[in-house]
C-alpha cells in the first residue's frame, strides 16, 4: 500500500507523490527530495493511484458541473486514460484542496467534497467492478441571512462512480452506502457507554476538540481499533483498544498534563503537543509497539515546528509530512486566501528538508448569495 500523504498522493511504489500546483496543474514529486519530476496540465487536484497508474481530476473549462477523471503514468506523467466525465449536481470551483479526509471543490457557498479510492484485489472474478476506481461525491449548500440572521443549510446530494481505468467507461449513479474504502471506519463497541470524569478526543476537516463522544481510529493495519480519553482527575491520557469482537487492556500514554492527541493518517502514529501555538512542543509515539506490549514504546521528543505543524500528518521513515497554512489575506470577491505549502521534515532534529507550495484554501465571503447549479 502506498503511504497516505496530507494534500497529495502517493504512487503505489511510495516514491512518487503527486500534488497539486499552484498554477492549476499537478506534479509528479520525488518523496524523498522534493524534486520536480514532471508537471501535467491533464489534471488540477489528483485523487487515487493504483500499480500502474495515479487519478487526478479537473474541472471542464466549458461546463463547471462536469469533472474529468484521468490517469497518469507516475514515471513521467504521461496520459494513459481519459475517462468520459461525471456530471455533478452542482458547479464545480477552480479553487479547491484537500482537507483532510477528502477532497474539497466547492464554488461560492456550495460545497462538493470529493473521495476516490481503488477496492481491495479480492474476487476479481466474480466482481464485475473490481479494478475499477470509485469515486464518491457529496454536495451542501447554503444561503446567507442578512443582518444577525445565520446561514440557512440547504438540502445536500451524493453520488457515486465507478470508473474503468482501461477503457475509461464510467457507470455513474445513487450513493451505496455497501461500497467504502477499505477499511471501513471502525465503530465504537455496542457496549461503550461514557466513564464518569471522562472526555474523549474527536476531530474531522474542520478541527479536533475534547468531547462526551470519541472517534475511534484504525491503528495501522493491525485489525486493532482506538480511541482516546482523558481523565480530569488524574489528568491521565488513556489510548482504549478494541478489536470488532473484543475489548483490549487500555494504555496509558502520558499522564499530568494537558495534551492534543494528533493521529497519523495511517492511523499508527501519535502526535502529542503541549503550549500554544508560538511555543509548541511534540512527542512522537508509533502506536504499532502497544498492540503487543500493552505499554507505550519510547517516545521521540520533537522541537518546536516552523512553518505551524498541523493535521493531517503522516511518517515515512525519518520524515514527517504535513500541511503549513499562514493567517490568510484577502481575496477576491471579499473572501480570505490562506497560502498553503507541503513540507517534509525530519522529525528528530526538526530540521526541513523541502517544502512546495500547495494551492491556496479559500473561504467564500460570508453570507453571499448560494451559488448557482444545484438541482431544484
């Protein structure tokens, strides 16, 4: 499997990660360097990859509510396959990035978030859609009040595509929930239930916070699942561990202070800061070392990060990668752009070994009018 990378994609050989330009187009990156291997205009954002090939899309410069789907050679970027295009229910926007779990393409205040993925090799032959990319959409909406009065949310659509990279076929249609990326999220034990003096630690794209409801994670690929909880009390940080079919013995991770727990994208490693955000200090866990021994690893001490670290993050090797965004400046229309940048750093000394600029993320102004396109 190749390594999930925040706002870009890997090739499956892990060498290559395909991100997207600041000029509109893509390029192919060296991983371990961050040299510029080649650049394409066939695509805007990339999506997935698969042995032979990474997906990137781009909006159609004559119809906004068509996206295209391409494949790409990860040696050098060569077109190998144009899909026919997906049509959908709203107009998609030239500005766009990934947000974490997902990619973002909304226009104005329409909101199409974008997720691809290739199925595992299991059943080919009795599968009529393995080996095809999947790729799911969700659309929201809404319409600004005026004065004191909040946006109203409208109604949201979802679809789903599956996408032959051979012939660039495309069987477009309704949501199904049976088809996910593989794993599926875990879910929490039926018999969970909240501990008296505990709260538990929750994020999505649009922040982390301590909660009364946890979010359980994946840790690595070990068919172990996670979560986080914090007791007031004792101010001790607690990972609970469960398989589908039974709990395991919880791990305490740190103890006599406040943390952010910040999980990899992988799900294996564990980021813990301490202090705001112009003194912060990190400790590196790999999670993988609990499943057996029941105890955390030796935790790796990390300095202070510039440019800000921020989730989403993953490991490969001695390298960690993730998103940097400034304080934004205004944009136009009376939005706010934030500059956006790639960066790979060593995570023992801190010391940044390459960055590249990423598109900019930008917030529409507020309660503008809705944005044209969505079905009636």
């Amino acid at each position: 499997m190749p390594p999930s990378l925040p706002g870009a994609i890997a090739d499956a050989s892990g060498r290559i990660a395909v991100i997207a330009q600041e000029g509109g187009d893509v390029a192919g990156v060296e991983l371990s360097t961050g040299r510029t291997l080649w650049r394409s205009a066939e695509g805007r954002w990339p999506l997935a990859s698969a042995t032979q090939w990474v997906a990137v899309a781009a909006p159609d410069p004559a119809d906004r509510s068509m996206l295209h789907v391409r494949f790409l050679r990860p040696s050098d970027g060569k077109l190998l396959m144009d899909a026919k295009p997906i049509r959908l229910p709203a107009v998609v926007g030239a500005e766009a990035g990934w947000e974490g779990e997902g990619l973002s393409i909304g226009a104005g205040n329409t909101s199409i978030n974008v997720w691809a993925w290739m199925p595992p090799s299991l059943g080919l032959a009795v599968n009529a859609r393995a080996g095809r990319l999947r790729v799911r959409w969700k659309t929201a909406f809404f319409i600004g009040g005026g004065g004191m009065r909040p946006p109203e949310r409208g109604p949201t659509f979802s679809g789903l595509a599956f996408i032959d990279p051979a012939s660039g076929d495309v069987e477009a249609g309704a949501d199904d929930p049976a088809e996910t990326p593989e794993p599926a999220p875990p879910t929490l034990p039926l018999s969970w239930k909240r501990e008296p003096g505990m709260i538990y630690w929750s994020w999505s794209s649009y922040g982390s916070s301590w909660t009364d409801k946890p979010r359980a994670f994946w840790i690595g690929d070990t068919g172990v699942a996670g979560f986080f909880g914090y007791e007031s009390a004792t101010r001790r940080l607690v990972l609970n561990r469960f398989r589908p079919t039974e709990p395991l013995p919880p791990v305490e991770i740190a103890i006599g202070g406040e943390w952010a727990p910040q999980v990899s994208m992988d799900g294996r490693y564990l980021i813990l800061s301490r202090g705001n955000a112009g003194v912060e200090t990190f400790t590196l866990y790999d999670l993988i070392g609990m499943i057996g021994q029941g105890k955390p690893g030796v935790p790796s001490r990390m300095p202070h990060l510039e440019p800000r670290f921020r989730w989403p993050f993953s490991v490969v090797g001695t390298s960690l990668y993730y998103v940097a965004e400034d304080q934004g400046r205004g944009a136009t229309g009376g939005g706010t752009a934030f500059s956006r940048w790639l960066v790979c750093v060593d995570w023992a000394d801190g010391k940044i070994r390459w960055t590249r600029a990423l598109p900019p993320r930008v917030l529409p102004a507020p309660m503008a009018v809705a944005s044209p396109g969505l079905p009636r």
